[in-house]
C-alpha cells in the first residue's frame, strides 16, 4: 500500500504540475511574459548577442564536451548489463546479484528512454527557440505551441529542452535505488550489494538537479531555450520514468527502498 502510494501522488504531483505548466507557458501569456523578460535580460540589442555566443568556445567547452562526456554513462550501463546477462548464462546468479542486475536493466532503460522520447518531441513540436525570434535577432515571431508554424516545413527543435533532459535524465538513478555496485565486485557473490550515500538515490536527485542546471543556463544564456523549455524537460524526463515504473521496467518497491 505504501508503494502504490507513492506511485500516486508522483502521477498526481505531474497532474498538476502538467495543467500548470501548460496554462502559463502555453495557455495564459503569463508565463511566456516572464520568459521574455528573462531573455532580454541576457540579450544585448547593441551588438545583436547573448551572453553566451552560440559559435566558438563556449558551445566547443560549454555545450558540445559536456553532451560528449554524458554519452558515456549509459555506455557503462549497456557494459553492466551485458555482463550481468554473460554471469546469469555461464554461471547463474545470485538473489542479490539478479536484484542489482535487474536495477541496471532499468536504470539503462530509464538513461536512454527519458533521452530519446524527449528529442521525439522536440522533432514533432517544432518550436523555435530565443535566437530564432526576431525580438533577439531571428527572422520569426513568437507562436504557442498550439499555434501553426510560420516557419513549417522547416524543423526547430526547442521544446522541450534536451540538455536539461539530459541532466534531469540521471534521476533515474534515484528511481532504482541509488547507482548500483558494479557486476564483477566480488562482494555480491556473498550478498552485499551497498553502496555509499554519495551513491544514493537522495545523492543522485540533486546530481541531476545540478547537472540540469548547470547545462540548461548554457543554453539560456546562449539563447537556445527559454526558461520554462527546462521545466518542461523535468516534467517529460518523469513522465517517461514513471511510464516504466507502471510497466513494471523499474520496480515500484525501488522507489519506497
């Protein structure tokens, strides 16, 4: 009862959530009115730039090195995985070693699924970003997401935003209980499958927290995303991951463990 709970009121918290951010960003010119005055505060109408140029250095260090380096991750996944399944054919596997083997299936499922149904949406939502509008340089003007594209058949993908998605994308370390111990340490043949709190599914929601945010005020402060594209990006990245807890790829009880 306490899991199914919990499964709740995430469902509920994105409920709400959802409804709101769809009526202030895309219903209600509010939210879209805060979006633009935050971008002109990092817009220089003199010289035509933002804070961060979207060419040179800071997409190079900033922008590119970073998506590089993430890509990595769910390469040690897949690796993990792959090992799992050679250990469970050749020899079998413990009850612990199956538990922590199952947890990388689905934190490899989680990595890459956030990632891949957030740039889908990004292909099919076709919405421009600051650098596009004409308030900040561009050639369009400003339509919500419900609004037919001036700019069709071309294709611009802004929302929601992927580089936040990639940040936010590591919570689902969190949803299986924290990053699991490597399949090859000796210690889960003999039924130890801890791991310290800098490894916790606690740590990790403020790692993708931080991450997030940290790639996310790149892209602002270059103008490819408004602010809320970010918050959309939490909101799609937790939809997916509950989608695979409710298909049973991540495991209820992990996220009440």
């Amino acid at each position: 009862m306490v899991v199914k709970s919990m499964t709740q009121r995430i469902w509920l918290w994105l409920l709400v959530t959802g409804v709101l951010l769809l009526l202030l960003t895309e219903v209600f010119p509010w939210g879209h009115a805060v979006d633009m005055w935050f971008t002109q505060l990092l817009y220089d109408d003199a010289t035509g730039r933002f804070v961060l140029l979207h060419k040179g250095w800071a997409e190079k260090y900033l922008h590119n090195l970073p998506q590089n380096v993430l890509r990595i991750v769910p390469v040690y996944m897949l690796i993990q995985v792959a090992y799992g399944g050679y250990l469970k054919w050749k020899i079998g596997l413990s009850a612990v070693q199956h538990e922590v083997w199952r947890r990388w299936i689905g934190l490899l499922a989680g990595a890459v699924a956030t990632v891949v149904v957030v740039n889908l949406i990004k292909s099919q939502t076709n919405v421009a970003c600051p650098w596009d509008l004409k308030p900040f340089g561009g050639e369009w003007t400003y339509v919500d997401l419900f609004t037919a594209r001036p700019w069709a058949p071309k294709v611009i993908k802004c929302w929601p935003a992927g580089h936040g998605a990639a940040g936010f994308s590591i919570i689902a370390v969190a949803f299986v209980m924290g990053w699991p111990p490597a399949m090859w340490q000796k210690k889960l043949a003999a039924g130890d499958d801890r791991m310290p709190a800098w490894l916790g599914a606690k740590a990790f929601v403020w790692y993708a927290l931080f991450l997030s945010t940290a790639l996310g005020a790149v892209r602002i402060l270059q103008g490819g995303h408004f602010l809320s594209h970010h918050l959309w990006a939490l909101w799609w990245v937790l939809v997916v991951l509950m989608i695979l807890v409710e298909f049973g790829v991540i495991k209820k009880r992990w996220l009440n463990d």
